[in-house]
C-alpha cells in the first residue's frame, strides 16, 4: 500500500496524476476495442486505482489528540504535597521541644577492647562491680568505685564457652544469658534464658541451678525442675518480699521465686535489727551518763563560786585525834608554830 508523505521523495498528487492519465489510456482502448466488436472484461485496476486514488487524494489523518489527564493524579499531588508540609511542620515543632540540661559530663571509665571483654549489662554489688559478657557468656568482677589509672577485673563465673554446666568458677558453663540480679549477700541470679533456667552464682563463684528445666519450655510453676519457662524472661531481686521476679516475656507473664531467708540476712530484718540496736545503744548512752552525773553531784562547783567539800570530808574533820584535838584544831596550831 502506498502512502503519501509531506515531505520530498514522493508526491502523491503526481502519482495520482500519472494513474489517471492510464485510467484514461485505458478507457480510451476500450473504447475502441468496443466499437471493433471485441468484448472485454470490467478492468479490476480501474477499481483498485479508484480507491488508490481516493486514498491519495484523502488528506493526511490527524495525529490523536492526547486525552486530558484523569483527576485521581491531581488529587494524589495534592495530597502528597499536604503530607509534605505537614511532616515538616511537626518536625519543626518538635526540634522546638527539645530541652537540653547542662552539667553532665560523659567520660569513660573501661575499655573492653584491652581485655577482649564487652560490658552487656552491670550491676553494683556490696564492694565491686558485676559485669556480664554475654557474649562469651562469662561473668566478671570490677573493683569499685573504679579508677581510670588501674581497674582490678576478676573472673566471677563462666568458662568462655557456651554451654550448660554448673561447678566451680572456671568450669560453669552458660548461653549467652543477658538478664541477672544481685541480692544483699552479693549472690548473683542468672537468667539462662536459652538453657531455660534461673541459675545462681555465690558470693565465692560457685554455680548452681536453682528452678527451671533444661529439656523443655513452658509455663508450669512449681519447685526445682518442675518449674519451666520460655526462651524469653528477665530476672529481678526485690528485697522487701525476699524474693526473684520473673518477667517471662515469651508466656506473657509476671512470675516469682521466694528465695531463702539466709539469702536475705542483709534485707528487711537486718534494717530492723540494726535499728532496734542503736535504740539500744541511745538507751545505754543515756542512763549511763545519768549514772556519771550523780556521782559527780557533790563536786560540781555551785552558783556561789566556792568549791564545796564533801559531807564525808567534813565529817572527818570534825574527829578528833588521839591527842583530843580535831584537825582542824591541829593545823591552827602548826601554821601558828611556822609564824
């Protein structure tokens, strides 16, 4: 099929001028032909040159017209922008409400990096630091209150391998625990979470497991073994009920473990013991100065000035002596013989 072009290399007006002229030939010979007597055919070209030609001589077809764009795209610029602008004044509203307080000062005060040791969690014991590797799932002991020149780490508990084993301080084995607590003795109680028990660690290192199951999880309360818990719980001393609280996270619930009464000697009792002693101690300070007053009485210097001497000693001048004269009937007379 041919098509016209605007531009050079082919007009279709000469092409269609040049069909025409051999319609015309055409008609012409067929005319003749006709009046000779010889019968010829309807000429299909002169049909597929007509409709060429209509074709040629139709004006070029219209490029189609771009149809307007759909709202939906407008309204979702719209909104966008709004989004935009309102994200931004929050933001601005928010930097406005920040306060920051002077006069603290961050400093460091130990550095892992010497020691291969990374500070997971930390808690005050009586007299040093607890510090737990989770990592390498040992524990550690800082002195305190720590000093920048030279700090004294000791190993608490935890081989350096993750495992489940109790015993003596370098042979324990825990995995990977992030949670403990510390009581008023310095006993250490450990979250295994992935050996699913509450395991305690001594004031002397020594470790032992305390409640949990390590074959299987649950939610069953109950004494020693029978007890179970998730893989997901934190451990908390509370020493007003002399007790462990169990956040067990995975089971959605709050759990507690009643500890020993020796293992909060330090606790409420202790409190109340030392307060019942320095009452005590008051009530003796008092009486025993009352003692000491009284038995100073008669030679507290009165109002007067004088010094007053003491009945007794009065009385002991008052006796005579041998000689029948009293003392004081003595010294007269010495001091008269000195003169």
């Amino acid at each position: 099929m041919i098509s016209s072009t605007s531009g050079g290399g082919y007009d279709g007006r000469q092409c269609l001028q040049k069909e025409e002229e051999k319609v015309v030939d055409h008609r012409k010979v067929v005319i003749d032909k006709v009046n000779q007597g010889v019968i010829v055919p309807h000429p299909k070209p002169y049909r597929i040159k007509t409709s060429l030609a209509r074709t040629l001589s139709a004006p070029p077809p219209k490029p189609p017209s771009k149809s307007p764009q759909s709202p939906w795209l407008l309204n979702y610029l719209c909104s966008f922008l709004c989004s935009f602008l309102f994200n931004l004044a929050s933001i601005h509203v928010t930097g406005d409400q920040i306060m920051l307080e002077d006069g603290y000062m961050v400093s460091t005060v130990f550095d892992g990096h010497r020691l291969n040791i990374n500070p997971y969690a930390v808690q005050l014991r009586s007299s040093d630091l607890v510090v737990l590797d989770s990592s390498h799932s040992v524990f550690y002991t800082l002195s305190f209150p720590i000093s920048q020149d030279s700090v004294m780490v000791n190993r608490l508990s935890g081989e350096g391998k993750n495992g489940y084993t109790d015993g003596e301080p370098g042979l324990a084995r825990f995995n990977k625990p992030k949670s403990f607590a510390v009581d008023l003795r310095g006993n250490v109680y450990v979250a295994d979470q992935l050996n699913h028990v509450v395991r305690k660690i001594s004031n002397s290192g020594v470790t032992s497991t305390i409640v949990g199951n390590y074959s299987r999880t649950g939610r069953q309360d109950g004494p020693g073994e029978t007890a179970t818990f998730s893989g997901d719980f934190e451990v908390l001393f509370v020493p007003q009920i002399c007790a462990l609280l169990i956040s067990d996270h995975g089971n959605q619930l709050l759990r507690q473990i009643d500890l020993k009464p020796e293992d909060c000697a330090f606790g409420p009792q202790s409190v109340l013991g030392a307060v019942k002693f320095w009452v005590l101690g008051l009530a003796l300070s008092c009486l025993l100065g009352i003692v000491i007053g009284i038995a100073t009485r008669p030679y507290v210097i009165p109002h007067s000035g004088r010094f007053q001497t003491p009945s007794s000693q009065q009385d002991m001048e008052a006796l005579p002596n041998q000689s029948g004269e009293s003392s004081t009937d003595e010294l007269l007379r010495r001091q008269k013989r000195i003169c």
